[in-house]
C-alpha cells in the first residue's frame, strides 16, 4: 500500500509553516516554521518540554494543531492522514509495543497494517531482526525483552514497510554505547543507500553531533536556532554542541511548568480532556 | 482476503491470542458467574420455587450466560485503556488504516472472546443442572449470545476511547456495569415490580440478551426472541458506530 511521493518544489519532504499548539492556556508549540529536504538526517534538539514530541504527534496525525500548516511527503496530516502515515515510520518516545505478543507478532502485525504482502514481510522481517540481533529470540515475548531490545525491536518495526521519512523520538535513549552506535550506523546506511529522510531528537550532543546534517534547537515552543551543527557551534563560538546548546538555551532546568501541568493532567485524566 | 479484512482480522487474532494467553484472567472472569450461579442458584432456588417461580437453575442459568460475556465483553473493550497505559495504541493510530477498520477489529475480538467466555458459562451451567429445552433452537441462542457480545464490546470500546486512566475502571465496573446486569432481570424475574423500575429494565440492553436466551435455552421469553433479537441488532450497531466514532476521535 505504497502511496507515491508527491512533487514538491524544492524537495522538501516535511514544510511546516507557523504551527501553535495550545493546551489550555499553554501554548506548548508557539509558531514554529522549519522544512527538512528529501534525503537528510534532521536533528531537532531542546530542552525537556521544549515542545519536540508534540510536534512529532501533529507531524504524525496523532494529534491536531491549534493553527499552522503542514506537509509531510506533500501531504497534509490533517486532510491526507493515509497517504502521511503510509510515508513514515515512528520509533516514539514511550514504549508502544504489544508485551503480551512475541516479537515476531508485533512484527506480523505491523506488517499486516502496513498491507506487506507475506512474502516480503517475512524476508524483510529476517533482516531487519538479523540486524537489530533479535533473530534469535524472535519467539520470546517482549515482556522477557531488556529495554535496549525493545528499543532495537521498535526500531525494527519502524523500518519494515521501507517508509521515506523515519521519525525517530530520542532513540537511543537507555541503550548502551555499542548498541547506539550500531543502530546509528545501521540509520546513516539507510539514508546513504535509500534516501531515506530522517528526522531525531536527541539530548546527547555528541551524538547530534556526529549524525545529524542539519540541526533545529528549539525552547520554549518557538525555533532558537537552525543550521549545520558546525553553523551553530561557529555561530555561538563554542567547541561543542552541547556548549552551544547551553549558550542557546540557558542554565535553567525546565520543571516548572511541566510539573505543574503534570498535576493538571492527572486531575483531568480520569475524564479525558475533549 | 483484502487487505482491510486482514487487518479486522489481525486486530482480532491478537485479543483471541492475549485472552488464551491470560489464564488468570479467564478463572478470575468465570470466577463471577460461578459464584452467581452457585450462591444465588442453591441459596435462593427453595424460595423461587415456594413462590411458585419453578426451576430457579432453570430461570437463572441464561442470566448468567450473559453476566459471562457482559463482563468478559466490556472489559475487552476496556483493554483500549491499558494499550493506551503500555504504548500500543500508538502503534494502531499511526497506521494507514482507516480507524473504523481498527475499531471494528477490536470490538469483534473482544466479541470473540466473551462469546467463547459465555460458552464456557454455560457449560458450567448444564453441569449445575441446567437444562436446554428445545435442542433445535441452540443455534439461535448462540446468535444471541454473538450479538450481546458484540454490543458489550462495543460499550467497552465506547468507554476505553474517552476514559484515559486505569483509575476509571472501577467506577465503569460499578456504576456501570454492575446495575446494567442487576437491571437486566437475570436474577429476578419482571413481574409485579414498581413502575420506574420496570422502565430502566426495559431501557437496559442487557435485558433484551437475557431474555433472548430465556426464549431460545429455555421456554420463557418476556418479549418474544425475534423482537429480542431486532433489539439487540438494532442496539449493537448503534454502539458499533459511536464506538468506533469514538476511536477515531482519539489522539494522543
Ligand atoms: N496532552 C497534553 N496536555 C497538556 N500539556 C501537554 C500535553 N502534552 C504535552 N504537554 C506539555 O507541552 C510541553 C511540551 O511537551 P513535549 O512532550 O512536546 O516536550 P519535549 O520537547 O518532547 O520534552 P522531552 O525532551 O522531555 O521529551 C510540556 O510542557 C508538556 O507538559
Ligand atoms: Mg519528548
């Protein structure tokens, strides 16, 4: 159930243009306007709350904008939403696997979502779990699985229905460095060989650092800084990213507001917040 | 098969799968209706029948059929809560399937199992002592236990789409869950019984699933099968449709 790229004039595979998103009062994405090109590794860094995930959800169709456009492989997520989520795969920041399901399952069900014939969805599924290491528990559950092994399954998933964009909310988060090397290796092939678009967040630098050619710092909800992380460090003069993102972004830990937004959201919960 | 059904069916497979897996799930769900059958059958079926109410096993075993696949149905439905808890949902939600075909493949899987939940019950209840009257209507009554099945579930899967915390769960079950049963007459039978009462009792869905089974394993239905039945349908697509409605609402 492939669905074609459509033609954009530069290239762009994700234009956002002034996107808002408010809960409430609070505005947690505040008029943000970035695109990736076709074929690049996008990292977009920022704070704790800066507002990444939230745009990765309205980038994804998981959840609507307050105001603002988007295109994602030319398609809107508000209007296309199939033709958008047929062009990417999502690691998400929060665990989104079927525990109760061995990996093999959850590989079969994603495949089935995805309409891969059988066929490839098997051959696929042997090579990505060959590469992620997880062949030879295929048929564990995934509730005997370590949390570096569910990350590599995820990552698996992600890659199975071979979609152009991979959204990938800090991946590498709780994995060893072995482990995020080899994946980062394995996604720098990807893009290299199939043009795959890639678009991370991260809190390691060094990483961002090596990875990424092109970098988006945001804070606040609003864009602080953009370019090649060699633009950025030159531009704040400073030897590392992570100096740079300091410089860019301050010395204050973001709690605050999450905390007291957090108690909110616990309170509105157990009734849902339409 | 397309590859819209292979999806209806894959979302099934999987609750059919986690339902077998889940063997302390399964005794603690049968664990109710037993208690039910035992407790209420034995202890209250000398009054029932000095009353002049005949056979109570015989009047109480389709009521707890149902309690069976009520129970087991809307907690299937209910599990949106819990994959929304661990993460799945989000797998579903960003897959280019529309939304209706997910929901329609998890509120038949949650009517799978609780069908297959209700029959256990109900051989649990021919070994009580439980008699099925007319052989030839049992196909019949295994469409009305499916149909109940589908409407539970379907009242589950309503709930898990706006309720987003296990901390409403209880209170589904309380507020919700247990009056519709104890509404339904499938302890008590409907005579005799103060106005208002009898009013919610015709308004409980439950009720028409019940008394479905009373007309179809037994010779007793108030209002007659075939109109149990256009209830029951006419019940279980609607709730079909806003649950699925729901679903397609949710975001993250
Ligand atoms: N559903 C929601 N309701 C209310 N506030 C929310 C909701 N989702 C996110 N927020 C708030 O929006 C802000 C941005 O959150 P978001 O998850 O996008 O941050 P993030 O940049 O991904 O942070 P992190 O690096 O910690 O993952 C936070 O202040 C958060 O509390
Ligand atoms: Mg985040």
């Amino acid at each position: 159930m492939s669905t074609p790229d459509r033609e954009t004039s530069a290239g762009l595979v994700i234009e956002v243009r002034e996107l808002v998103k408010k809960f409430g009062d609070f505005s947690a994405v505040n008029g943000v306007s970035f695109e990736v090109s076709g074929g690049t590794i996008f990292g977009f860094l920022g704070p704790n709350g800066a507002g990444k995930t939230t745009i990765i959800k309205m980038l994804t169709t998981v959840l609507r904008p307050t105001s603002g456009s988007i295109r994602v492989n030319g398609y809107d997520p508000l209007s296309e939403q199939r033709q958008v989520r047929s062009s990417f795969g999502i690691v998400f920041q929060d665990p989104s696997l079927d525990s109760e399901m061995t990996a093999l399952e959850n590989l079969e069900l994603h495949g089935v979502l995805y309409g891969i014939p059988s066929g490839a969805r098997k051959q696929r599924t042997e090579t990505l779990l060959k590469l992620v290491e997880l062949w030879d528990r295929r048929k564990e559950f995934v509730k005997n699985f370590s949390g570096g092994m569910k990350r590599r399954l995820e990552i698996a998933r992600a890659l199975l229905h071979e979609p152009r964009i991979v959204f990938l909310d800090e991946p590498t988060i709780g994995l060893d460095p072995q482990t995020r090397n080899h994946i980062w290796q394995y996604i720098k092939t990807l893009n290299a060989e199939q043009q795959i678009t890639v678009f991370f967040t991260t809190h390691y630098m060094d990483e961002a650092d090596r990875v990424a050619d092109e970098i988006a710092i945001i804070d606040h909800g609003v864009i602080v800084s953009r370019g090649t992380p060699g633009a950025i460090k030159a531009g704040t003069q400073s030897g590392s990213l992570e100096d740079a993102f300091i410089a860019l972004t301050g010395q204050t830990i973001r709690v605050e507001e999450a905390s007291s937004i957090d108690r909110m959201r616990t309170l509105g919960k157990a009734w849902g917040r339409r | 098969m397309g590859p819209q059904m292979r999806v209806i069916y894959i979302l099934c497979l999987r609750q059919i799968k986690r339902y077998m897996r889940a063997r302390a799930r399964i005794i603690g769900s049968l664990g109710q209706p037993l208690l039910f059958l035992l407790a209420m059958g034995f202890g209250f079926g000398p009054i029932f029948r000095k009353a002049g109410g005949g056979n109570y096993i015989q009047f109480l075993a389709p009521g707890i059929v149902i309690m069976g696949i009520l129970f087991t149905a809307v907690f299937s439905g209910i599990e949106i809560i819990w994959d929304r808890q661990f993460g799945f949902l989000k797998e579903t939600l960003v897959a280019p399937v529309s939304r209706l075909n997910i929901a329609l493949g998890r509120t038949l899987g949650g009517a799978v199992v609780a069908f297959i939940q209700g029959l256990v019950v109900l051989v649990f209840c021919l070994i009580a002592g439980f008699r099925i009257e007319v052989a030839a209507l049992l196909p019949v009554a295994l469409l009305a236990m499916f149909i109940s099945a589908v409407l539970f579930s379907a009242i589950g899967m309503a709930l898990g789409s706006v309720l987003e915390d296990m901390q409403a769960f209880p209170l589904i079950m309380n507020f919700l869950v247990m009056p519709l049963f104890f509404l339904s007459g499938a302890l008590f039978p409907m005579k005799g019984l103060p106005e208002p009462l009898m009013f919610a009792m015709r308004a409980d869905p439950v009720t028409y699933g019940v008394d479905s089974l009373r007309g179809t394993l037994g010779r007793a239905s108030l209002f007659g099968v075939g109109t149990d039945l256009i209830v029951l349908g006419a019940i279980a697509t609607m709730l079909v449709s806003i649950g699925a409605y729901l679903f397609s609402r949710i975001e993250l």
